[in-house]
C-alpha cells in the first residue's frame, strides 16, 4: 500500500483515518522504523518515531519497539498523520546504463556525479530517479552504495528476498569488487596489501568525512595491483576485503597516493593542474575511481555471477593520453 495517498495535508477537511496495512512477503524482515520511514513519505523522521514511542502504532494490535523485525502477514496500524502542505519536489525520471537485468536485479553503470541517493545537500539521486522511470515497480532499494564522483557498478534489488541475500553475501565477504583507479606517485609493489583501520565522522559543517585511527577505527583490508605505470602515476586494481565508506580514497591517501582528482582525500593543487591538458597528456575533470567488477551469487539460481563496466570514456581518454606504460 502507498501511504502518499492516505497522508492527508494540513489544508484538506477530510477526516483522518488509522490505515491497517498488511504485511507483503516483499515487505517481511524490515525494521518497523525502516518501514516506517519508507511508507511515510515527506513525515519528518522525528515525528515517525514519536509515534513509535506513544504506542499509535501497533502490529497484530500490540504494542512494539522501534527494532521490531515485520513478519509476513503482520497487520499494521498506521496512526493518522497529518502534513503541513509543502510544495511538490519533482524528482525527474531516469534511466542508466543497464549492465544486468532480471526479476530480483537491476546492475547498472553508474556515471561520475551522480549521487546514488538524496540527502546532504542532494535532493535526488539514482534510487529516487530509478522509482520515478519505473512506477510500477513495487520495490527497488540500493544493495550497496558508490561515492557520487565514482562511476561504475551499482546494485539495485528488485524484491526484498534479493536484497537479504545480497546483503549476507557481502558481510559475510563472499562477494568480490573491484576497483579501476589512477593514483599520483611512484608505485612500487605489483601487489600490495593495506590493512589501516578508518574512523568516520562528520565535520562541523554536515560533511563526511574519514581518516585512519587505529582508536575506535574499523578495520579496513584493501589489496592493490598494479597494472600500468607511467611518468609519475599508476593505474591500479583496487579489492575491497572490507566494505568501509571512503576506503580506498583514504587507504591511498594516507599511504602517499592519492587518487588523481579526488577533492577530499586528494593532491588539490595537482587536481587543479589536471584540468587542463598539456602537450605530454589529457585533461582530467573527475575522480579517477570507477567500479569495473563485481562477483557475487545470484539470490534465486545460487550461480555465481561476474559483472564488469568498461571503464569510463573520460578516464580511459586521460589513460590513453599518458602513452605507452613503463611497464
């Protein structure tokens, strides 16, 4: 059931009703806030869990917590909610590169700049633009995400069932992603392990940010191949063994590599330099990150799967414009 329709805004005189809403198999293994969150569009996240704490919200007509997991076949009493009337933010439909495609997937190519979902300053992303090009589709939600300035695979469930498997797969490390990117500095080793452990926070002004703190960091393992060096800058193969937001931009960072155009971890003064072109080599106007690879099993067949992306057309100019590797 869409809740939009049974939200009622402030100026409407319709009598406001609780709605009961059963539980779907899609709908099963959420979290009531989560669910919650997602039903209720526009209600501020405060008053969500207002409602949660007073107990208007009941499943199978009892009282529950916040972290209460929804059963298929729960009925849920959805408070009335009413909405101070806000202008209509029209989120425009779109459609990306489709890499793979089934009824429990959607894999995509996801270009640099986009941002996968809205929020901080962002108030739309792939996930928004993806529900609007498709209204039919009865659930969609991210498996995981990608920085905004990084291109490549990202990928989309297409039925809670697909979204749980994926997710078990990937913390229990049983899928593989990998990672094309152009670092500055002389790499050495044709294959290296960093094992640093981040720690995430947010600066003053709402920005996220990581850095490397081995108190109350995460551990962090990323391997790196070499692939092509040349004058002053290599392109590697990044393996994610851990999953943590920034990783490799920080791993490679810290480690005196920074990833060629990346504005928060980077060489700014170089990234400024790169945006023009010089006789020796190509311009350079993004981060040169871009998801090339992943392997994973499928949630229904339970064969195991290989995905690639082509690496972007703007990063493969500036590749070509290096010449010949040293190596």
């Amino acid at each position: 059931m869409k809740m939009q329709k049974d939200v009622v805004p402030a100026s409407t005189s319709a009598p406001l009703q609780a709605q009961f809403v059963t539980i779907t198999e899609e709908e099963a293994g959420q979290r009531i806030d989560n669910y919650l969150l997602r039903v209720c569009k526009g209600v501020p996240k405060s008053h969500v869990y207002r409602i949660l704490r007073s107990g208007e919200v009941r499943v199978n007509k009892g009282r529950i917590d916040q972290l209460y997991r929804l059963v298929q076949g729960d009925v849920v009493r959805i408070p009335p909610i009413r909405l101070a009337e806000k202008p209509d933010n029209h989120v425009p439909a779109a459609e990306f590169k489709i890499i793979f495609e089934d009824s429990h997937l959607l894999v995509i190519d996801k270009p640099a700049g986009v941002a996968v979902h809205g929020g901080s300053g962002v108030s739309f992303g792939v996930i928004e633009q993806l529900r609007a090009s498709r209204p039919d589709a009865k659930f969609l939600e991210l498996v995981h995400r990608l920085d905004r300035e990084t291109s490549g695979l990202l990928l989309l469930a297409k039925k809670r069932s697909a979204l749980t498997s994926l997710h078990e797969q990937m913390r229990d490390g049983e899928t593989d992603k990998r990672y094309l990117t152009m670092v500055a500095g002389d790499w050495k080793n044709a294959r290296q392990h960093i094992k640093l452990a981040l720690h995430k926070y947010t600066t003053a002004d709402g920005e996220r940010r990581v850095t490397v703190s081995e108190e109350g960091g995460q551990p962090s393992h990323t391997i790196f191949s070499l692939l092509k060096k040349f004058e002053g800058f290599a392109l590697l193969e990044a393996e994610l063994k851990t999953g943590r937001t920034h990783q490799i931009r920080v791993h490679l960072s810290s480690s005196g590599f920074p990833i060629v155009g990346d504005d928060k971890y980077g060489d700014f003064a170089l990234n400024k330099a790169l945006q023009k072109a010089t006789d020796t080599r190509g311009a350079l106007k993004r981060m040169f990150l871009h998801a090339h690879q992943i392997t994973f099993t499928h949630p229904e067949s339970g064969k195991k799967m290989t995905l690639n992306a082509p690496l972007a057309a703007e990063c493969e100019r500036f590749l070509v414009s290096l010449g010949k590797p040293l190596n």
